[in-house]
C-alpha cells in the first residue's frame, strides 16, 4: 500500500465545491494508468480504462458491449467558509457539510485566504458542566492576528479546513480528519493502478459536492450511463458512544458491503456476486448498512444501473479523528480491483439486463 499516496490525498485540502487543489492530485494519479481523463463542469474527474483490446472513449456510440463500469469516490471534505470579520478580527464561518457541534472547539483549523493562514476555534470558558452545547454560529476563529491584517488576508467566502494531517496511529489503524472519503479517494486509485486487463470499460470518478447533498455523481453518471457501479465510502463501525445494536461492521474484519442506506437499497444481485467474489478470492468482507452515498446518484439516472456501495470501516466519521485499520483498507482495494476484473461475468448472468439493455435505450433516445 503507498501511504505516501495515502497522506498527499489525505492532507490535500478541499471542502465540499473547493475540490480543485485535491483534484489536481487525483487527475495526475488517473493520467498515469488510464486511456483516458476528463474533467465535466461540476468539477468530477473522470478516468477511462478502456476494455481490452477495445478502441474508442468517452464519445464512442454505444452499438454494442463492453459493459460500462464506474468505481466512484467522493473527494470532498467538511469543512467551513468565512462568514463575517468581527471588530476584534474573530471570524466567524459558514458550515459546509455535516459538522458535529461537540468537535469543534479547540480545533486547529487554516483559513485558505490569500495565502493559508492558522487558527484555532476558541475554547468557551465561560461553559460549565450541564452548559449546552454552541451552535457553530456562535464559535469564533482566532487566527492571532491584528484585526486589520486579517481584513487584508482574508475575505467572505474562503474556504477553512481543519488543519489534521494523516497521522500512523499504530501498525495497523491510521487516523486523518477526512477519511469519509479520502480513504475511498485513495482505494479507487490504488485499485485503479492494480486492475490488469478487463472485459469492461472502467470509469473511475473522483466526485465533488456529495457532503452536501450528492451533487456531483448525477451529473457524471448521466453522462457515462453506467451499466454497473459500485461507490466507495465509509463503512459505519463500532466505536466508543456508539450502541453496539446501530452499527454492523467492526475495524480490521474487512471491507463493508452495504445491503442499503438512506438513499439506496444496494441490489440484491450484485450485493451476492460481490460477497461471493470475497469469497473466491479470500478477501475479507462485513455486510454494512451505511448512511447515505453516490450510488444512489448510479442507480437513478438515465435507465438506472446496477449498484450498491462498498468501502472500509471508518470510526468517528465527521470529526477530526477518524480511524481506519490498513487491513481493511487492503480489503478494499483488492475488492475493487477484482470486481472490475470479473463485472463481465455478471453481466453475462444476468444477460439483457446489463450492458444490450443500455444498448437499445440509447439508441431510443
């Protein structure tokens, strides 16, 4: 596994519709291995490989197989935007995604101005036990500085991350501030490089704007019209607070397949070819119900495709400690990797209803 790839993902910055510096990174990993690579308008980036021994590309007409496969994780992190310079030059920010109240004081963040700037979020001493918890409308970021350079450096609208790097926790679990789903960045690229020659054409997409409502995937997967398609996010996980009955995953027994979320019922089909592939291969899997991901972007636009989500467990989603065990970032990646290399053998038991049935809607169109 390459943790430096892993820690330029993790430690690149890029809140939910400021994708474009960790976008950068990914484009540059994709164009290495892929036939082809694009970007569309909301800001996802595309990378093509091309079935074996198969021309064409992103604009070739669909008159026959390969099935069209997309492997498809989000880039974009919570985070913030300057919201107001009060007269002391304390900001205050907008939230950008879900930000839990009870993570956010004493955070180190870096306010992205003219050039990056650190801060803290002040810690309320006037609190006491029993206190409710702040709203995040009411915290102020204190950047150290006279009020009349922040005013120089700083101006409505910019963007403000958390300034945790990835850090080797132990061994076996790591720990960064954007896991969901900088890890799920980081499986799609490694199984991207992995991938060897396969009967379909793979798209792999770094998708923007999903912590703020799956913004990005519908419009890429309305224009790849995808037969099959897997997303790649957290898998929710046991954890300290956690009631053990509301979660089914554990850190370090595989990679979670989900069986449904908030937004999609994973298909049954491919949720048992998936768990059988584990099996095939030796690979280490846990059935998952999640929160809410891409796939639901796949299984809805156009005619709809075949999809479902997978992805490592993660604990303490939406904070600035998040965990992840290396095992199951394996499992993963390998997972993924031999899906691409076995779709066609899915799509061909399950005959009409992949790759021809995309065929003749098309040409309907």
């Amino acid at each position: 596994m390459d943790f430096d790839l892993l820690a330029k993902i993790v430690n690149t910055p890029g809140i939910s519709g400021y994708e474009d510096e960790v976008q950068a990174v990914v484009a540059a990993e994709m164009r290495a291995v892929c036939d082809e690579v694009r970007d569309d308008r909301m800001g996802n980036v595309i990378g093509l490989k091309k079935a074996a021994n198969r021309p064409g590309g992103f604009d070739t007409l669909r008159t026959q197989p390969p099935v069209r496969v997309v492997l498809a994780a989000h880039v974009d992190e919570i985070g913030a935007i300057v919201k107001h310079i009060d007269g002391d030059g304390y900001i205050r920010f907008q939230r950008v995604g879900g930000l839990y109240p009870q993570t956010l004081q004493s955070q180190m963040v870096i306010v992205h101005g003219r050039k990056p700037l650190k801060g803290v979020i002040a810690p309320d001493f006037n609190l006491r036990e029993g206190d409710k918890i702040p709203s995040p409308d009411d915290l102020l970021i204190d950047l150290g500085l006279p009020k009349e350079t922040v005013e120089e450096l700083v101006q409505l609208g910019d963007p403000i991350t958390f300034a945790q790097e990835l850090v080797q926790l132990n061994d076996k679990v790591v720990m960064g501030r954007n896991f969901d789903d900088r890890i799920g960045t980081f499986c799609m690229l490694e199984a991207m490089r992995r991938v060897g020659d396969a009967q379909v054409d793979a798209y792999f997409v770094s998708t923007v704007q999903e912590e703020v409502g799956v913004r990005g995937m519908p419009v890429a997967a309305f224009a790849i019209e995808p037969d099959l398609g897997l997303a790649i996010d957290g898998s929710l996980v046991r954890a300290a607070h956690v009631k053990p009955h509301s979660v089914t995953c554990d850190m370090g027994k595989g990679a979670g397949i989900y069986l449904m979320d908030n937004l999609t019922i994973g298909d049954r089909r491919l949720v048992r070819f998936l768990c059988d592939l584990c099996e095939k291969e030796g690979i280490p899997y846990q059935r998952n119900i999640g929160g809410g991901t891409d796939a639901s972007a796949m299984q809805r636009s156009r005619i709809g495709a075949i999809a479902t989500t997978v992805g490592a467990p993660v604990r303490y989603m939406h904070s600035t400690v998040q965990l992840c065990h290396v095992d199951d970032i394996e499992a993963t990646i390998r997972l993924l990797a031999a899906f691409v290399e076995h779709a066609h053998e899915f799509a061909q038991h399950r005959g009409g209803d992949t790759g021809q049935h995309g065929e003749a809607a098309s040409e309907t169109m």
